[in-house]
C-alpha cells in the first residue's frame, strides 16, 4: 500500500500501514463475528461487535489520512493508487497465495483465491475505465475553456484597441 507522500523506509510510514491493515481486518472480524452471531439467534451480541467495527473503520481512516494526505490527493490519484492495489493483487499476492494453497492440496483455498484474482482484475479495470473516462471529460473541458478564453481575448483585444 505503500504511499510517495512518504518516505518507504520510515518506521513510523511502515507502523501505520501495519495498523491500517490491523484495523481493517478488525473491522471485517467484528462484522464477520455479527453476522454469526446474528444467524445464531443473539442479536445484542451482534450489535455490540457492529458497533466496535464501526469504530475500527474510524481508526483506520485516521491512519489513511496520515498516509494519504488530503491535500496532495485528488481522484486521479485515488485512482491510479487502487489500479496499483488491484492489478498487484492479481499479478503478484493472489498468485503467490494460489501456489501455496496448491502445494498444500487445500482446494477450498485454491477456489477462492481463483475468484479473487478474477474480482481483481475486474476492480483493476473498472477503476482504468473510470480513470480513462475521467481524462476525456477533463480534456473535452479544457477545450471549451479554451475556447472561452480565445474569445474573451478576441473581446478584450477588439475593445483595447
């Protein structure tokens, strides 16, 4: 995940990535746990650990706006960061996991991980198509401001003269 706002090396970079991560998969636990919890008839159980995912997801967007200023980001940045996050999860994690799993003879795993390489690259190029789309937008803009601008100077030009 690692952010160019900082440098790699820096311990403290690397500890919040860490309890990003911690913190999310927290998030995920607790919202897990409440679900079973909810199938097994105890809804105050269920509550209490949503409750405390919700307050995960709290903390781990803290670490991200740490890691990911809000000043120096914008959604072309936001974009370009997820493209890297999934085309890397189907290039590189997924497959690596999938090698594993094979070698262990765990099928159930090999299956999974099978579909989330597949979901990857399908994130990868939902997000590239977005990214794409934003680009022609923001060139079709650029043209008619400056189109806009020629004419205000064509104006300007006519009456200082």
């Amino acid at each position: 995940m690692a952010s160019p706002f900082h440098n790699p090396e820096s311990v403290t970079i690397k500890n919040l990535e860490s309890a990003f991560a911690g913190e999310s998969m927290a998030h995920i636990k607790y919202r897990y746990f409440a679900k079973l919890c909810r199938e097994m008839g105890d809804e105050e159980t269920a509550k209490a650990f949503e409750a405390t995912a919700e307050q995960e997801v709290m903390h781990a967007f803290g670490h991200l706006d740490l890691l990911f200023p809000k000043d120096k980001m914008n959604p072309a940045r936001a974009l370009q960061f997820a493209i890297e996050g999934e085309t890397y999860e189907y290039t590189e994690m997924y497959p690596n996991f999938r090698h594993a799993a094979v070698a262990e003879g765990n099928e159930a795993a090999v299956k999974e991980i099978d579909e989330q390489i597949a979901e990857s690259q399908e994130h990868a190029e939902q997000f590239k198509a977005v990214l794409e789309k934003a680009a022609k937008r923001f060139a079709a803009l650029a043209k008619v401001e400056e189109r806009h601008a020629n004419h205000y100077q064509q104006v300007l030009d006519r009456i200082s003269a």
